[in-house]
C-alpha cells in the first residue's frame, strides 16, 4: 500500500502538476491525514500544495515549505525537487519571478545531481514559464522543447497533461507566430480533452481565444473564453482571470459598457484576492481606462494607483537584476554543461580508437606468431614485420601514456622531455632483447619449420623415412 500510494502522489506532483481539482484536494488532504511514512508525506504536501498554487499561493508556499522542510530533514532528495517546484509555482503566480526562478533553479541543479529525468524535465518547463512571464520568447521555446524532448526520451507522454504545448503555443502568441501558435494550442487541447484534464483544456481554450482575438476574429474568440469557464473554474483562477480579462477587452472594443465592467470587475476581485500581482496590474489599467473614458476622475485615479504600485512591484530594479543574475549564471552552468558532454564525447571516441588500436596490434601479434611457424613466409619477412609489430606496439604504450603524462606534468615541455627520456630509457633494453628474440629466436625457429618441411618432402619423393 506504502508503495503505491508513493507512486500515486509521485504521479501527482511531478508527471500531472497541474491539472488539479477540488476532489483532489479533498483526497489528497485525506491520505495525508492518515500517511505516517516520511517520504509519502513529503510527497502529498509538495502535491497538495500545487494544487493551491493558482487560487491561493500563500498556503501553496506554506505547504511546499513544510514538504521542503520534511525532506530535507530526512534528506529524500526526490521530495526536495517537488517541493521547490511548488514553491516556484507559487511564486510565479504572485508575480514574484526572481524568487520563482530561483526555487526552479535549485529544482534542476538537484534533479541532475541525483539523475532524476522526470524533476528534470519538469524543471525545464517551469523555467520556460518564467521567460515568457518576462516576454523572453525565444529563451522560453528553447528550455519548453528541451524538456518536451527529454520527456518523450524517458517515454513519460503524461508529464504535462498538454501543458508543455500550451506554454509553446503562448510563446509562439508572445512572437506574434499565430498560426504556429494556434497549432501548438489545438494540440494541447486535444491532448488534454484526451487525458481528462481541465486544468490545460482552460487554458488551451482561453489562449485560443486570446488567438482569435488578436487576429480580428472576436466572435470566435468571445465563444473560446466562454467554453474556457467551466473548465478555469475547477481550480485555476490564474486562468480564470485571464478569461475575463479577455473578455472584457473584447466588450470594450465594442462599446458595451456594462459587460466590460461586469467582466473587468470579475477579474479584478479574483486578480486582487488571489494577490496575482502581474493580473492585478493589467486588469486595473483596463478599469482605469474605462473610468477615464467615463469622465469618472476619481475611479479612473484609483485604478491607476493600483496598476501603477503592481508595475512598479513587478519592475523594481532589484528584481530585474535579481532576474538578470540568475539567467547570467544558468547559462554559464548550462555551457559547463555542454562542455562536460563534449568532453565525454570526446573521451568516449578515443576510448573507442585506442580499443581498436588495441585490437589491431593483438591480430597482428597473433597473426605474426602463427605465420612464422608457417612455412609460407621467409624469413626478411618475420625480420621485418616483427620489428614493426615491435615498433608499433613501443609507439602505442606511449600514444596511451601521453594523456596521464601530460596531465601530470601540466603541459609542461621540458617536464614531458625528462620523463620520456627517462621512459625511454627504461625500454631500450627492453626493445633490444625483444628485438633480438624476434629476430634470432623466431628466425632460427622458422628456419628449422623451414628445414624440416623440406626433409619431409624428399622423403616423400625418395619413399625414405625422415630422421
């Protein structure tokens, strides 16, 4: 039971971190009120926390906070990794990027130290988040499509239920790609309605309708957000916001006044409730607009206010540098990484040489011995090939020191020198025994092969038996 209810919440909190409901709220709690093993615990903390990330960040952090706290006394790394997700989600969802980014940092720096794929690829994704919450498109499709990789690499189809497409598709929306950007977004949607997850089929269905509104098609974007509700509304008040926010928009422009409001409030009181930073800014900008157009000064300044403290929240200089920091030292640690793995590439070839080489002198070495007992070859040839085996295999051994050698020495010329002479003359005794036994012993052996195979013969010609 311990073992299965491990994977479960496993599954949960790092292969479906985010398509959550009410009901798994409800179950997760209850399985944590009667778990007493450690490790399971920390699980179901980390995972019930994600599920409060995108309505209620502040007890997301605290749960993710007592997870982290738990695994780290017990020092169950897996759980450490599902607890900083979860704490970076909520982090991202109050708008507080260089925290959020941090938490997925030391995720991903942790999940490759203990081999973890799957707290990899999920670290990934999340970090993409974070740069298209900064409009870093490019950035944002490159970590995506490097986790979406390592996830059909470890065959774990359902890690984001959909959720990687639809982070492509809104970095594709971010560029202004549309067309890439709806396809991308139908695909989550499909994989979503697929995997019965509601979390991305609201979010595929309200980034749609942010597509078709920004290509003039409003009366298909206004039926995407409203399709989007139901769905937004199991959980994902993020997305939620970004509905009626939509929609608003989409009554502004069309002059109906009291829907812009009825929707733009909507927004507001979820954005300002949930403490969504980021939302809280753009929702009041649009209700300050609309109270200015109104000729209503004192609303139109109230809103203002309140966009104009979340933008300076969100754009402080401290952030951006914060944020600029840990983007600078990610990819110096990502082209450590590289580097790493070139040099194992590198390695790995000649490892792969130096066994064929190897290989090679072993053939030649049998193929030597087994011929000079054979009458077919003279004896320049044993001469010649058995110095040249000789030759070849001194030249190997010292192909095969060179890089300890220069290792030890630190490159040093004159260092190299001194221990090759001395190297050198530790094997020339050496060679020259060798060399005389190749060409003495073996010569004098093949000769007498050599003898006695012609005795044999003209005893066979004269009927006289050998002596």
């Amino acid at each position: 039971m311990k073992k299965i209810l491990l994977l479960l919440v496993a599954f949960f909190c790092l292969a479906n971190s985010y398509g959550q409901t009410n009901l798994l709220k409800d179950s997760l709690t209850t399985l944590l009120k009667k778990e007493r093993q450690d490790t399971s615990r920390a699980l179901l903390l980390a995972a019930l926390s994600r599920t409060y990330a995108l309505n209620k960040p502040d007890t997301a952090i605290t749960l993710a906070l007592e997870a982290l706290s738990l695994s780290q006394r017990i020092a169950f790394a897996k759980g450490e990794v599902a607890s900083l997700s979860g704490i970076g989600n909520a982090y991202r969802a109050i708008g507080n990027l260089p925290k959020a980014m941090g938490a997925y940092l030391q995720a991903l720096k942790l999940s490759e130290k203990i081999s973890h794929s799957g707290g990899i690829g999920l670290s990934l994704h999340d970090i993409g988040t974070i740069y298209i919450a900064q409009g870093e498109y490019h950035k944002a499709i490159y970590y995506l499509l490097k986790s979406q990789k390592l996830h059909k690499e470890i065959n774990k189809y359902l890690v984001t239920n959909g959720m990687s497409e639809v982070r492509l598709g809104n970095s594709y929306f971010g560029l202004k790609q549309y067309d890439t950007a709806r396809v991308y977004t139908q695909q989550a949607y499909e994989k979503a309605r697929k995997l019965n997850n509601p979390f991305a089929t609201g979010v595929a269905l309200t980034l749609m309708g942010d597509i078709y509104t920004e290509t003039g098609q409003r009366k298909l974007a206004l039926e995407y957000y409203r399709l989007s509700i139901p769905y937004n509304k199991l959980g994902n008040e993020l997305s939620l916001t970004d509905t009626f926010l939509g929609i608003a928009k989409l009554f502004a422009n069309e002059g109906q006044m009291d829907s812009t409001l009825f929707y733009a409030n909507q927004a507001f009181e979820i954005s300002r409730g949930a403490g969504f930073t980021l939302k809280m800014r753009d929702v009041s900008s649009l209700l300050s607009s609309f109270y200015e157009n109104r000729g209503n000064t004192d609303r139109a300044l109230f809103y203002l206010k309140i966009a104009s403290a979340a933008k300076d929240s969100l754009s402080s200089q401290q952030r951006i540098n914060q944020l600029k920091s840990l983007d600078f030292d990610e990819k110096l640690r990502q082209q450590e990484i590289a580097m790493t793995e070139l040099k194992t590439e590198e390695d790995k070839r000649h490892n792969l040489q130096f066994a064929a080489l190897a290989i090679g002198l072993i053939t030649f070495i049998i193929l030597f011995f087994a011929l000079s007992r054979s009458i077919i070859v003279k004896t320049k040839f044993i001469e010649f090939f058995g110095i040249l085996g000789l030759l070849a295999v001194f030249e190997f051994i010292n192909l095969f020191i060179h890089p300890y050698l220069a290792h030890a020495t630190n490159d040093s010329p004159v260092l190299m020198l001194l221990v090759l002479i001395v190297i050198g003359g530790l094997l020339v005794p050496l060679h020259h025994k060798l060399e005389k036994w190749i060409t003495k012993i073996m010569v004098e052996k093949n000769k007498k092969i050599r003898l006695d195979a012609a005795r044999k013969t003209i005893a066979n010609l004269e009927g006289a038996p050998v002596t």
